[in-house]
C-alpha cells in the first residue's frame, strides 16, 4: 500500500528536493508512498493573505495563526480519507520535542498516512498544536529555520526502510543502527583502485576469505563504535545485542 504524506507548509517547493531526485524520487514514482503540499496562505480569507501576527503578551518575532493551519490540516485529513487512510497522525515538527532515533522512524513508518505541520517564524499559536497534533518530533538539539527541512529527513528516512525500496545490494538492514547491525556503526568501505593517493585497501578485504572479511568488518565495526560512539556499545551490551564474548574481538 502507497504511505499518504501530506505536508501543511510555506514553502512547497522545498520538497522538489525529496520528490525530484534519488531514491525518494524512484519510490514516489513506483508509488511506495504519495505526497501532498498544502499552503497555508490558499487558506486564508483576507485579502493579505495572512497567515502570522504578533504575539500575545508581546516580545519579538511573529506567530503563524491557528485557523489557516487548521483548514489546511483538515484538506490533509480529507484528501488522506479519499485515498483510504482513515484517520492518519498529524506529526508537529519542533525543537522542543524529543529528538528522534532509529527506532522512532522504523514506528512512524508502521503508519499507513500522515500529516507533517511545518511552522516558521517563532512559533504556533498552542491552541492549533493542543487540537491538531498527535505527535511532537525534533530531529535533534538544535534550531532550524522552520520545519521543511526536519520533515524531509523524517519523510527520507522512512521511505528508504519502505520494502522494495532499496534492492537488496544497498538493503537498510547493515546499515548503522539498523536493529540487525547490533547496535553497532557501520564498517568502512572501499572500492577500486586498489592503491588511491597513496593509501592501501585493508588487505583483509582482497583476500576473497568471506569468513576473515566478515571478522574483519565485525572488528573494524567495533573499534569505529568505541571510538566514536562509546555510548552505543554500552546500550549493545546491556541490551544483550553483544556479549563479552564479541568484546574479545577487540583485542585480537
Ligand atoms: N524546527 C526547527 N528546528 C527543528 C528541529 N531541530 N527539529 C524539528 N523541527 C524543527
């Protein structure tokens, strides 16, 4: 079944970048998933087209108003509806939110639609986010100009996990946090030449042993999480993903 995504945005023709090129391109065309843009501003009633005004209880910058949003929000719901998806999550991108993590986008793309509300300026008026949002996402510590670029990485990530989107030769599953990588980084890779700017290719790799490469990479894998995101090896071993046994790769 197609994935319905509709985004509540100011800016449209920032998601050319996602619906006209790569993988994100292929799968919208082989219809993996569907996408939708609506303009606040084709939602308003004055003749400015406004769709922000200062805050209340004063202070700097503007806040983008609830009833333009909220009418968009519902033309998101209603075009969902006719393309089957009964009641699809209204996800709010915002700083203030728990950054996201592999296993938060591998539960976000179990939905069979959803709508991705895009704010600008300094905020949305809360009353908007208290009735519409369903789910609050940040894609990490710090501020982005607005929304489009945080629901773009949502909407990347997911597709690249849909099935049949990626063949099995660049398959999701060794990939870096991939639940299937145990936890671990990804080792590095190498193609020809053999010999580039005076560097070599691990000669491990051009043995043609399958067994000694895929220990190879196990421990290259490890050494690379030590080093860089000790973190995750702690959560691998507590969550029983490695052992010591494979902590014995290390020293080898
Ligand atoms: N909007 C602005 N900054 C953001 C962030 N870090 N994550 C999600 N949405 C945002």
């Amino acid at each position: 079944m197609t994935k319905q995504y509709d985004v509540i945005t100011l800016f449209p023709e920032m998601f050319d970048a996602i619906a006209d090129s790569g993988i994100t391109r292929r799968a919208l065309d082989e219809k993996a998933w569907a996408l939708k843009c609506w303009n606040p501003r084709d939602f308003t009633s004055d003749k400015h087209r406004t769709v922000d005004d200062r805050p209340f209880g004063g202070g700097p910058g503007m806040v983008m108003k609830a009833e333009p949003l909220n009418a968009a929000i519902d033309a998101g719901i209603q075009r969902q509806k006719n393309d089957g998806v009964d009641k699809p999550k209204v996800v709010y991108l915002t700083p203030q939110a728990k950054p996201i993590t592999d296993e938060g986008i591998r539960q976000l793309c179990e939905e069979s639609g959803l709508i991705f509300l895009c704010g600008r300026y300094e905020g949305i008026d809360e009353r908007l986010i208290q009735s519409r949002v369903d789910i609050e996402i940040s894609i990490g510590d710090y501020v982005l100009s607005g929304g489009e670029l945080a629901a773009m990485v949502l909407i990347d990530a997911m597709v690249r996990l849909l099935p049949g989107v990626l063949n099995t030769a660049d398959s999701a599953t060794e990939d870096s946090f991939s639940p299937t990588r145990g936890g671990l980084l990804d080792h590095p890779h190498y193609t020809r030449p053999e010999v580039w700017n005076g560097l070599e290719v691990p000669q491990e790799l051009m043995s043609g042993n399958h067994a000694g490469i895929a220990k190879w990479r196990k421990r290259v894998a490890m050494e690379r999480t030590l080093s860089r995101r000790p973190d995750l090896l702690e959560a691998a071993l507590k969550n029983a993903v490695l052992d010591q046994s494979d902590l014995k790769i290390l020293s080898a």
